[in-house]
C-alpha cells in the first residue's frame, strides 16, 4: 500500500516547456487534489476532482490543466511553463470529499524549477 | 472567504521545552480543524484534527482545542524532542461546499537544538 504516488520528484524546465505532473493514490479514494507550496504562502489548491469524471478550479488554476483519468490517477499539466510556476507541487487524496472531517493524505512533492 | 492565520516563524527550543503554536481561524458555520506536519523533504502527515467545538485533538504527544468563541486551534506539547523539528501547519476544511477544500495557514517551522 503506497499511498499517494507522484512522479517526477524533481524536473528543471525551460520557460514555454510543457510538463505533465502524475498522481496515483491506491486508498481507493473518491477526491483528490494538486496544491502548489510557496515560501511563507502554505498550500494553495490548483484543482480538485471531487469524484470520477469531474474536476474543478481551486484557488489558483491559471496556466495549469488537469486530467482525472481513472479513479487512481489525477495529472496536472502546464502548457507553457513561466518562472512565477517555480513551487513544489503536491497531490492529495481523501476518501469522501463531501465530508469536512475527512482527513487529506499528500504524497511526497515534486519540486519544480522554472528558468 | 475562509482563512487561517498561524503564528509566525521560526521557532527554535531547547529539548524538553514546552511549545505552543498558535492558529486562530475566519469560517463560517462549524469547520472541521487540522494540525499537519512536514519533515524535510517530505509531503505532509496528518497530526490531528477536530471536528466539532471543545473536541481535544492528540497524537504523539501534540494536542490542540477546537475553541469556537476565540475561534481559534492552538497547538501545544509539553516537552519537545529532536525528532519534532519540522513545519507546521494549521488548516481547516469548511462544512458546506464541494469537497471540502481545505485552506492552509502559512506554517511555522519548528527547530529543536539538543
């Protein structure tokens, strides 16, 4: 059971470069969740799919794209890549994301840099 | 809108001291409230939370009080370890709405020296 999976850990891009951010979660949760984590900011939510088939703008969605293939996976994509996108990027998942006690789980990061 | 505010950074303590964090919170109606915690390098863990008013959060020898009239969840352990240094983050998911965003306080990193 590896929780809540992200790839690449790390990835250097040039600025106008398209990338794919990839998230699993094996907890057969229903919602999951792409946050960016900036110094002194906490974690801003990009997107969220409250279930299979949907998904939504979170706080900051500009310049990203998402894609809940399956219920498993959830993939972020930035089109054309700019240095203000420089973050580290998290995935979560919840079981029932209807729910206010339900806790999130984040898999481990991926550290993005923009030049 | 919804928004937390937690106590400023960074915090540095001798082992086996007492710590507080606090987090005080803006929502409407009743939000659930979470204490999350990040080592380095890594993603964030769940360290407890509260769901209702006057519910006492507690894990690994953290605990926090969901106060509805100071609106507020602070974070407290009467004795530091090493082992604790990381950030902290206090958080809270509202109880109306689709699935239930969750707003983050900006963190406290937390340094314990031996």
């Amino acid at each position: 059971n590896a929780g809540v999976t992200q790839t690449p850990k790390f990835q250097v891009l040039k600025t106008g470069q398209s990338m794919t951010l990839q998230c699993a979660q094996d907890m057969n949760h229903n919602s999951m969740y792409w946050y960016r984590q900036d110094p002194g900011m906490g974690l801003r939510l990009i997107y969220y799919s409250a279930s299979e088939g949907t998904t939504d703008k979170g706080e900051v969605p500009n310049g990203y794209n998402v894609s809940r293939l399956n219920k498993r996976e959830f993939s972020l994509r930035l089109e054309s890549a700019a240095p203000s996108q420089t973050s580290v990027y998290f995935c979560a998942s919840s079981a029932r994301g209807l729910l206010s006690t339900d806790t999130q789980y984040f898999g481990p990061g991926t550290r993005l840099t923009v030049l | 809108g919804d928004s937390v505010t937690q106590m400023e950074g960074p915090v540095t303590l001798s082992e086996e001291a007492c710590l507080t964090i606090n987090c005080t919170y803006t929502a409407t109606g009743y939000p659930s409230l979470f204490w999350y915690v990040q080592y380095p390098g890594e993603g964030l863990q769940l360290l407890l939370k509260a769901t209702k008013a006057d519910d006492k959060g507690s894990n690994k020898g953290f605990e926090a009080t969901y106060r509805k009239e100071t609106t507020s969840f602070h974070l407290e352990k009467g004795s530091v370890q090493v082992s604790d240094s990381a950030v902290y983050f206090c958080a809270l998911s509202p109880s109306s709405g689709s699935a239930r965003q969750l707003t983050f306080g900006s963190g406290t990193q937390l340094t314990v020296l031996p």
